[in-house]
C-alpha cells in the first residue's frame, strides 16, 4: 500500500421513480457519462438480483468492462413524495482491482465514514438541495478516504515484519508451475475468507457475497519449484448457477468448501462436486474438502468422521480450517499446491 492515487472516482446516485438509475453527483467531473450510467445500472441490478433488499453493509462490487471495482453503501428512506413512500441512492467509491484487498482487508474501518455520509445525502434529499451541495459532500468524503488510507499504510509499515509465508517474496516470472484451484461451497462458509487469510492473512468479519467470481494468486516454494496458485473464488448464490460454469473451465483442482456449524452445507457438497465435474468431461479434479470455522467449538455439528466419508467417496481429501485464527489455511493450500506438483513429476 504506497503512496498512490486509490480512488478513482466517487459517484452518488438516486433510483429515480421515472429515469431509473440516475447519477446526481460524482468526482472527478471529467467521468463520462456512459460509464456514470453502466456503474450506476449495475450498482441498482444487484438489488434486483436481491429482491429489493437493500444491504445493511457496504459491497463490493466488480465493473469489469472498465478494469475497477466499486465499494457500494446503499441508502434507503422514507419519502411521501416517491412511488411507495420508499426512496433509494447509493454512494459508490472506485478503484483499480489491483488495490481491492485495501478494502477487503480494511471495509470495517470504511463503514462509519459512508454510514455518516449517507445520512447527510438523505437530508439534502429531502430538501431538495442543489447539485452543488452533493459534489462538496463527495469531496468531502473523498479526503475523509483518502486520510483514512494513509493512515492505514502507515499503520502496516510500522507493524514489525512477520514470518509470511512464503518466506520469501517471488516474482510470477519465477513461476514453473501455474495451477488453477476452484473454491465452491454455499453462501457464508467462509470461502473468501479462506482465500483471504491465505493470501494476505487477512480475516473478514463481515460477509459480503462474492458477486460472479474474484480471482486471486499466490506464489511460494514447493521443494525446488516455484508455484503459482490461481484461486478462483466462486459465488455460491442460486442467481449466478449459469454464470458460474465457465468459471470452472480449465480448474486442476477444486476445494469444496463447508461450514462445520451448517449441516446444509455439508449436505449440499456433493452437488457442489457434481457441478463443477459434469463442466470437465469427466475428468477428475484431485482437491480436498474444507470443513471450516473449527474455531466456533461447541458449535461444531458435521461430524469428523461423516465428513471424511465423503472425502472418501468423491477421492478427495479432508481437512479442517479456521479463517478467523489460521489453523490450517496455509498448510490447505501447501498440500494441493505439492499434491498438483507431484503429480506432474511422479513424484511419489
């Protein structure tokens, strides 16, 4: 986290009764108009997608077609004067993918500053305020962002170095090996923020559903090669069950993903496994499962044995992680990235 421009534009849009979505305000005022219209349409196409609910917490969404990312506070009041008495906006923060574990490392610290700010655009809804009055608020929070950036990448660069792992930093052009691993499993098993803790050591504590996919890497030694693991993070709501099968094209290995407080979600692995082979042509991804949450103790319901049964079943391994302390993530991913190694080199 340099220093370095992280925000790429801030949009604040209303859902008007007869325009749809509609931009009110955004900075820089150079953003052109097809792209203030495509983000404000997708920002509101999420709700769709969710029946009108609007999110109590802040999202993060993908633009692909324009190479950034969205953080998205969703605003919702009462108001006589719209279909329904209901009135939503939404306030929308961009930036390059590149920079997105910023936000999902730090989107706690991010809530209070759109969560105030939303209340001053509700008000200035309300009283119908000028244009000008919405562009100085986003200017306003755009510094209150920015400060709260810096302060961020001074706080990682005075903590004391820990023991990464890999230990070293490496490069993808010391790359040998290249493998492409899926994660599924149901919503809120804790997929992300697996992916999280390993590439970054990260822990979310806010679920915030994958929208399609989110694609990230990691490097690392594996004996004498150098290893580089695509992780294809995939959604698991209902709505992207189309969207979803290209994603699994090309995999060579998979990691089913379950929730050891949520039996639904050990239930519901094998058609998580039946998914994504019958887009393979029957050939056999090697992979594991992940019972995760171990950390909730007590709460614990998928028995050890039952799940290793399955495991069993669908040739697969078994192991069981904690996202919020670590226990087992890296060694998660050592294991598939040696047992992928091995294979190619018949190594026993």
């Amino acid at each position: 986290m340099e220093n370095q421009k992280i925000i790429e534009a801030l949009i604040y849009c209303e859902l008007n009764d007869e325009l749809g979505p509609n931009p009110v305000s955004w900075r820089p005022i150079n953003v052109d108009e097809a792209s203030r219209m495509h983000i404000s349409i997708k920002a509101f196409t999420l709700l769709t997608g969710e029946r009108g609910l609007i999110p109590n917490k802040l999202v993060i969404l993908p633009f692909p077609s324009l190479n950034l990312k969205g953080v998205v506070k969703y605003i919702k009041w009462d108001d006589e004067d719209r279909r329904g008495g209901i009135a939503q906006a939404a306030i929308i923060l961009l930036f390059k993918e590149i920079n997105d574990v910023i936000f999902y490392k730090y989107l706690d610290y991010f809530e209070p500053l759109f969560e105030e700010n939303a209340k001053d655009f509700i008000d200035f809804e309300l009283a119908k305020e000028n244009p000008e009055k919405y562009y100085e608020k986003l200017k306003k929070l755009e510094a209150q962002i920015e400060y709260l950036i810096e302060d961020l990448r001074i706080k990682e660069l005075s903590q004391q170095p820990k023991e990464a792992f890999p230990q070293k930093e490496l490069k993808s052009t010391d790359v040998d090996y290249k493998f492409k691993i899926v994660i599924v499993g149901d919503p809120g098993v804790g997929k992300t923020s697996l992916v999280l803790r390993f590439t970054d050591n990260a822990f979310r504590r806010s679920y915030i559903p994958t929208l399609g996919v989110h694609v990230s890497d990691k490097i690392f030694r594996v004996e004498n090669a150098t290893i580089q693991l695509v992780l294809w993070d995939i959604a698991g709501q209902q709505k992207f069950s189309m969207m979803r099968q290209q994603f699994y094209l090309g995999s060579d290995g998979i990691f089913l993903i379950f929730d050891l407080t949520n039996p639904k979600s050990f239930d519901d692995l094998s058609t998580w496994h039946q998914d994504v082979q019958k887009q393979l042509k029957d050939r056999a991804l090697m992979g594991y499962i992940i019972g995760n949450k171990k950390d909730l103790g007590e709460n614990l319901v998928v028995d050890t044995k039952q799940a290793v049964s399955l495991a069993t079943e669908l040739e697969l391994g078994y192991i069981e992680t904690s996202a919020r302390t670590g226990e087992n993530v890296d060694n998660a991913f050592y294991i598939i990235a040696k047992m992928l190694y091995s294979s190619l080199n018949d190594i026993p």
